[in-house]
C-alpha cells in the first residue's frame, strides 16, 4: 500500500473525516454541529504536530510526507470546509461566492509556500518554530466560531460581517507579517476549549 502508517498522522486524518463530517452537516443546515466539528478540527491539528515530534526515528521520507499530509487535509479542513459553511449561512451571492473563491486560493497558496519553506527549515534546523509567516490557516477555526456565536448581535449585518471577515482573514494568510506561535501548550489548549465550549452553547442562543 503507499504511503506511511504509523501514529504520528492519525489525528491528522481524524480532523479530516470530522471536517467531512461537519460538511454534510452544513449541507443540511445543522450548522450548530458543523461550526462544532470546525472547532474539534482545530483542536486536532493543535496537537497533530506534537504527537509527531513524538517519533524520534521518522525518516526524511516520513517527515515530508507528515508535512504534506497535513497541508493537504488543512486545505479541506480550513479552507473548503469553512467556505461551504459561510456559502450555507448565505454567501451564495455571486460577490459572496468571489470572496470564497479567492479565500481558498488563498489558503493554497499559504499551505503550498509554508511546505517549501517548512522543509527548508526543517532541513537547516532541528528548534521549534517561534513565529507563524502570515496568519495560520487553522486559525479559522477559531475566528468563524466566535463569529457564529455572536449573529443574533449582529442582527441584519451578520451577513456582512461574515463577507469582511472571510476577505480579511484570507488577505492575512497570505501577508508577510510574523505571528507569534503560543509555546506553552496550555495556551493552545486553552484556546482551542473556549472555542469548543462557545461552540457547544450555541443551543442556548
């Protein structure tokens, strides 16, 4: 069989069958559940990448593919998969349709320039990264949750408040701006379960 099977891309592929998942969900307009398995997408690839460095015996063959996987399925989950969940909410206008189209042209080209220069890195330097180069494309994650979360605030503007976002966060994927990256695990964790617990209250809204 190709490829490489071992633990350290499991949660990879386990964020990427809930991405799937949550699609179908917002396909049929349960978008409570798909916002939530967004967020549980997220939590995954917090953590995908430490159980990796956890295999100190990984091929160069091992590590790239480890690195190519991830983007691959980043695209789906964080890319595709977000953009189906705003056309859902109503970004089904051709302007809206535009935004989406380019916030995922966007994401490719900040998951295809950090697999080069990933690896480049990788290949000089064996430290953890200290700065994302452009905002990371997990980060939607995040930010689509919370802005769930807030729509009956935003009233009639929801919608246009979805539309800036989207074009402001896909501009951000691809600036050259440093982002500093959480190193204490906590933080991350942390994070990751506010997003899930706001996610997980929407019943109440």
């Amino acid at each position: 069989m190709l490829g490489f099977y071992d633990y350290t891309v499991v949660l990879t592929y386990i964020s990427l069958v809930i991405s799937v998942f949550g699609m179908t969900r917002a396909l049929a307009g349960d978008f409570k559940v798909a916002i939530l398995c967004l967020a549980l997408s997220g939590l995954c690839d917090m953590f995908d990448g430490k159980i990796a460095r956890t295999k100190k015996d990984r091929t160069e063959d091992e590590k790239k593919f480890g690195i190519q996987i991830d983007s691959l399925c980043d695209v789906v989950c964080f890319g595709v998969f977000p953009a189906l969940i705003c056309y859902c909410l109503g970004m089904d206008r051709i302007p809206g349709i535009i935004i989406l189209c380019l916030y995922c042209v966007a994401s490719v080209i900040r998951l295809g320039y950090f697999n080069v220069m990933e690896e480049k890195r990788q290949n000089e330097t064996s430290e953890l990264r200290q700065y994302y180069q452009g905002l990371p494309i997990t980060s939607m994650a995040i930010i689509l949750p919370f802005i769930y979360l807030l729509r009956k605030g935003c009233g009639a503007n929801f919608l246009l408040v979805i539309h800036v976002a989207v074009v402001v966060v896909g501009v951000l994927f691809i600036s050259d701006i440093k982002v500093k990256k959480p190193q204490n695990p906590m933080v991350i964790l942390l994070v990751a379960l506010v997003a899930l617990a706001l996610s997980m209250m929407f019943h109440l809204l």
